[in-house]
C-alpha cells in the first residue's frame, strides 16, 4: 500500500485516479476546491483515505493543505499534481498572476516543494500532468504570464510547457532522493475546458473532448508509474516515454523559470553541488 497525495480529484483524471488507486489498497489523499464534491467522493471510497478541501489558486490554501498532510503522515509515496483550470477569459488570482499560471504551475511547484520533506523519507515520486498541448509553445523570458494579451490556448499551452520545463529542472537541480517525471494523459473525456468557457470555444472543447478516452482508461499510465514499472523517463504518455519539444529541453529555459517562480513564491530548494 502506497501513500499518494492527488490535487484535483473531484472530476475527471484526479477522480478516476482517486478512485482506482483507492480499489487497488492505496492511501489516496485527495485534494480539491469544492467542499461538496469532496463529500460525494466519501462513500465511493474505501478506508484508508483522506480528502483535504484547498483552492489552489492561493498559496496559502496549497501550504496549508501541505501542512495537513504533513502533520497526519509520516512519509508520503507520490505525488500527483493534477488539478488544472482553464479559464476562457483572463482571471487574475488574489496574489496578481493570471490564474492559470497560479494553479497550472505554481501551485505545481508550491505542493511539491511542501511535501519534499515526507517525500524523501520513501524515496518518493512526483507526477505531474502536463500534456502534449505545450508542443506549440514558445518560451517568452519577458511575459512568462499572459497577464495583457490572454488566449485560453496560449495561457493553456504554456502552463503545460512550465510542467515539462519545472519537472525537468527539478530532476537536474535539486539535492534530493525524488525522480519528477510529467505526464501526457492522452485526450481525454473531460469537460476541462467546457466549464469555465462559453460560446464558440466552449462547444469546440466539447466537441474534442468526446473523442478522447475515458477518464478511467486515461489512469493506466499513472498506475505503471505508482507500481514502478515505468521507470526513469520524465515525460510519458501511453505507458511510455514521450517526446518534450526542443523548447521544454531547453536548459537556459529551465533555469530561466526556476528563477522566475522561486522568486515569485520566495522558496529555496536543497541544490546539488556543481
Ligand atoms: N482532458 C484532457 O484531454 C487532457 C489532456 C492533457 C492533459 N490534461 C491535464 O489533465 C489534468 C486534469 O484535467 P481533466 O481533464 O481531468 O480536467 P477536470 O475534469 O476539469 O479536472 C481538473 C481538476 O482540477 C480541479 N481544480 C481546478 N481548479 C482548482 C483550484 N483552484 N483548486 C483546487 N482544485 C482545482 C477541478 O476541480 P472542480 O471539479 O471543482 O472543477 C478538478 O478536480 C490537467 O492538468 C489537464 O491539464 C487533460
């Protein structure tokens, strides 16, 4: 039995992980914002579980979520940073970062720096969703957020090329016994970006959506990774290796939003020595 942190369970890929892994004996700590989904989750799940009610569009809420996790376990296995938003229209968060910057990314990097202590005391495994949708995202050192000119697409793209760039920095820089590896789900039947869009762009993602796969048969690739039987690649898809873009490889871009996001949330990481 593994003990395994995932953000974003109350729909789509979280729930169907949640729920899985919760049938096949694991400790499933589910995070999410809405305090009623959470409970509908309740009597679909098996003891041991716990479900931690956070927005993770504030960082106090993903520290404070963190800090309950810590005080109620000893080590923690994996790690899955899932939730995701996709707003169809600028939203900035109360901390003033375009809002899918804030939960797409930092509180990626907030969650995984918290939980670092309790990771490393099982050799732990940090997952993170990213998606093959980074592929036509460009790296722009002088507008990281689309704070001005937002494009659900654009923003969307390149959160997921930061979950690529963060999970590959992290397995170069930090002084730790953790691997972080992405992964790419596949599309997927969920209604990601129906809800919070209208109109035209809303019946397109919906359109899309119904020709992905199950939530359900999306979790296998996670499932290889929480059973160690996918090992040693940063970024999967399909139950195995995929391929990041040039971009996402790109080192000095790696190192560029390191430093921009551990400024932006004043953290410091345990770094490998030169
Ligand atoms: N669907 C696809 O085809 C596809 C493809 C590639 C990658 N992905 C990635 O897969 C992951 C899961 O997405 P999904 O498709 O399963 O979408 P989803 O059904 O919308 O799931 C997203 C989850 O994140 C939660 N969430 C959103 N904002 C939050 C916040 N501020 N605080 C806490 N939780 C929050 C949602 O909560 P609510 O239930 O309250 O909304 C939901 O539980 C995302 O990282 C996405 O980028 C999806």
């Amino acid at each position: 039995m593994k003990k395994i942190v995932i953000t974003g369970v109350t729909s789509g890929i979280g729930r169907a992980l949640l729920l899985r892994l919760n049938q096949e004996g694991h400790h499933v700590i589910g995070v999410a914002r809405s305090k009623e989904k959470l409970e509908a989750l309740r009597p679909l799940l098996k003891t041991p579980f716990d479900l931690i009610q956070a927005d993770l569009s504030q960082t106090k809420e993903v520290i404070k979520a963190a800090q309950k996790i810590q005080k109620e376990h000893d080590h923690i296995d994996v790690l899955i940073n899932n939730a995701a938003t996709v707003p169809g229209t600028l939203v900035v968060s109360e901390e003033g970062h375009e809002m899918q910057f804030q939960v797409n990314h930092l509180a990626v990097v907030t969650m995984t720096h918290q939980l670092l202590p309790i990771l490393e005391k099982s050799n732990g495994l940090v997952i993170t969703t990213s998606s093959d949708a980074h592929k036509p995202a460009k790296y722009r050192k002088n507008r990281i957020q689309r704070l001005k000119k937002y494009s659900l697409m654009g923003a969307y793209s390149e959160t997921k090329l930061y979950n690529l760039l963060f999970t590959k920095a992290f397995n170069r820089i930090v002084d730790t016994n953790i691997f972080s590896c992405a992964v790419h789900p596949g599309l997927v039947n969920t209604d990601l970006g129906g809800k919070d869009t209208k109109g035209m762009m809303q019946k397109f993602w919906r359109f899309l959506a119904k020709r992905g796969i199950t939530p359900e048969a999306s979790t296998q690739t996670y499932v290889d990774l929480v059973e160690g039987t996918l090992n040693g690649h940063d970024y999967v898809s399909d139950r195995k290796p995929n391929k990041a873009t040039k971009t996402a490889k790109n080192v000095a871009f790696q190192d560029h939003l390191w430093s921009y996001t551990n400024e932006q949330l004043n953290i410091k990481w345990k770094t490998k020595k030169a």
